[in-house]
C-alpha cells in the first residue's frame, strides 16, 4: 500500500492572498485542503505542482500588459508547473494544514489569469512532482544560485536548510537582466551594500547580480559567484551548489562547479504537457557512462539533476 505522503493526487487549493510585488511578478498564497496538505507534508525544495488555470477569467483588459493584449484570450487547455517559494506545515488534531507561496512571473495567458484570482478562490491542483534537491551528509557550504525566474525554489531551498541542517553555512546568489527582473526586495544591508529581504529574514546572505548593473554586482551572476569563490576559501568535498534558472545560466554554473571541484545540483525548465511522464514533452539529454546520451524526463526524473550528467543546449 502506498503512503500518501510520498504520492502525488488532484486536490482543491483556497487562495489567500494575490499581491503585485514588482512590474511582472506576483506573489501568490494558498491554503491546500485536506488531502493536499497530507500529500504535501513532506515536500522538498524544488519539487512542484500543477495548477489549472483553464477556468480562470481574464483580468479587466487595463491590467493586462500591453505586451500580452494578444496571446492573453487563448484558450489555457494544459496545467501550468509552478514550483514555491515557502511552504509552511502546521500540525493540527486533524492532521498537517499546508500553506505555499508561489511567485510567478506574467508571460502568457496561464499567468495573466493568475493575476485575477482573489482571497476565497479555489483552484485544481495536481502535486506532488518531481524530485526535488537532496541535502548530502556532511554539509558545511551550500552555495545557491538562481537566475529570475529560477528563484522562487531557491529561497524555499534556503529556508529549508536553515530549518533542517542548520550548522550548513548558506550563502545565496541571486541574478536578473536588471533590477525590475528580480522577484524579491531589495534594500540597503546593514554591513556591505544591496541585499535581498526575504533572505535576510531567514538570515542567509545574499549577493545580488544585474546583467546591466542596476543593482549589485555588475555582471552576470556566476560571475559574482566565481568572484565569493576566489575571496572565500571552502572546503569543496563538504560543500555543494544548488542552482534554479536559465540553461545558460544552469551550464556555467555546472561549469564552475567544476572549476571548484564541488558537486553540483540544476534544477532544469522544460515546457510540461502532462508533468506527470506521459507525454515526453519534457526530455533532458543526460550523458551515460559509455559516452552515449539517454533522455530523461524533467517532470518525473526531474527537475532536479546531477549537473555532471547534463548535456546542456545552451547558447
Ligand atoms: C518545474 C517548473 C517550475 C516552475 N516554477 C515557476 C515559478 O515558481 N514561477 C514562475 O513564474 N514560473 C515558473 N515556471 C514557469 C511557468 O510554468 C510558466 O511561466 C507558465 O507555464 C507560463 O504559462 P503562460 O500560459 O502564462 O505562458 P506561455 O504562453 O505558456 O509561455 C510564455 C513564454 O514563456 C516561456 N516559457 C513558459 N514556460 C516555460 C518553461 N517551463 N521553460 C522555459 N520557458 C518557458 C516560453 O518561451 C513562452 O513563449 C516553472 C516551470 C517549471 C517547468
Ligand atoms: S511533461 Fe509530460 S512527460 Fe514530462
């Protein structure tokens, strides 16, 4: 017999709060019900679900963004993957009440409906999927690394270790294109310059990058990473990187990691039809030890792999 908690199962979600954080992002709360809650009670850092979002009205056309006036009436047919940014389990005398947070991005018509649900709505929600990071033994280092829209389960990621490992020493890196792009708040730190509020509260340094430079390091963000790396000295067999963000972005870090000698996780995107390894709309070229590839499926193998194993496509 299966135990819940390690099955994934359709569930209802009750929306908490919906709030505008910056141009394009959003920061959604819900409450899962009681089936949900159970199938979550163990969820890990960067694993996700799946939303339908299919019934969901468009919101009025002044809050659309004059960019997305076009795609937004298309049909949403397929559920939308989202993975969290906090996750909050609270015992009860009925069982695990589960709360998660999701900042999401507004891309396309999914997202454009997201920005009108509202406190009371419920929504179709199929998770949990994917595997999710996994925390070696002997962890004195966990470096984050996360580019735009990759963040979101890294700062989940890095409350989870301050909860659950907490003599790891976390530090985060966090990337965007420009200030606008990054889906936290910034704000001047009390002993070196920008840092990162959400990380704050949870006490884990963060280092900002800006491909254009207009907040923090000028650069991109493994770069800024590479920079930590020359002033800090770890030990690279207790330590490990954890990155969430463009291909690019996932293949130099890889590559880094590399450079330091250190293991390396990625948390790979991949367009998902089914997201539960039906459709094979989600392959992943991996390398196998006899220098032949396999592809491997983002959603169910995924989305979180070896970064030794990838063969990244990236520009
Ligand atoms: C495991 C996983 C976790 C995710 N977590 C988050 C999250 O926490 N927050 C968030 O904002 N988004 C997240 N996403 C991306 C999110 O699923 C898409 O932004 C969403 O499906 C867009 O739907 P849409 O109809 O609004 O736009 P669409 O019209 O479907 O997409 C708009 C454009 O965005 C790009 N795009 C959409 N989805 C992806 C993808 N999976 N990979 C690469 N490019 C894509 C495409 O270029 C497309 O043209 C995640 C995706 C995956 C696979
Ligand atoms: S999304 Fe269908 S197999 Fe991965």
């Amino acid at each position: 017999m299966h135990n819940e908690a390690t099955q994934k199962g359709v569930f209802q979600a009750e929306v908490l709060s919906n709030q505008q954080i910056r141009r394009c992002y959003y920061r959604l709360n819900m409450k899962f019900d009681a089936r949900g809650s159970r199938l979550f009670q163990n969820v890990l850092p960067g694993q996700f679900l799946e939303m339908d979002l299919s019934a969901i009205s468009l919101p009025d056309e002044t809050q659309i963004p004059e960019n997305l006036k076009d795609k937004a009436s298309r049909q949403v047919m397929l559920r939308r993957p989202f993975s969290f940014s906090d996750v909050i389990i609270t015992p009860t005398a009925d069982g695990p009440c589960v709360k998660v947070e999701i900042l999401y991005c507004v891309l396309g018509p999914a997202t454009v409906r997201m920005m009108s649900l509202k406190k009371g709505d419920t929504i179709n929600i199929l998770g949990p999927l994917g595997n999710g990071f996994s925390i070696p033994d002997h962890l004195t280092h966990a470096l984050l690394i996360a580019g735009g829209m990759g963040s979101p389960p890294i700062l989940h990621l890095a409350s989870h270790l301050k909860h659950h490992n907490p003599n790891v020493e976390v530090v985060s890196f966090i990337g965007a294109r420009n200030i606008e792009d990054l889906p936290f708040t910034v704000r001047i730190g009390n002993f070196k310059g920008l840092v990162l509020e959400e990380f704050e509260l949870i006490r884990v340094p963060s280092h900002i990058a800006t491909d254009d430079g207009s907040a923090g390091f000028d650069g991109f963000v493994t770069d800024c990473m590479r920079h930590w790396l020359e002033d800090n000295k770890i030990d690279p067999k207790a330590s490990a990187v954890f990155a969430c963000g463009p291909e690019p972005m996932l293949a130099g870090t890889a590559k880094l990691a590399k450079d330091y000698d250190m293991p390396c996780q990625v948390s790979m995107e991949r367009m998902m039809a089914c997201g539960i390894g039906l459709c094979q709309s989600c392959a992943v070229e991996t390398k196998k030890d006899d220098n032949h590839t396999e592809y491997q499926l983002c959603c169910k193998n995924g989305p979180v792999f070896d970064a030794e194993k990838v063969n990244f496509h990236a520009e």
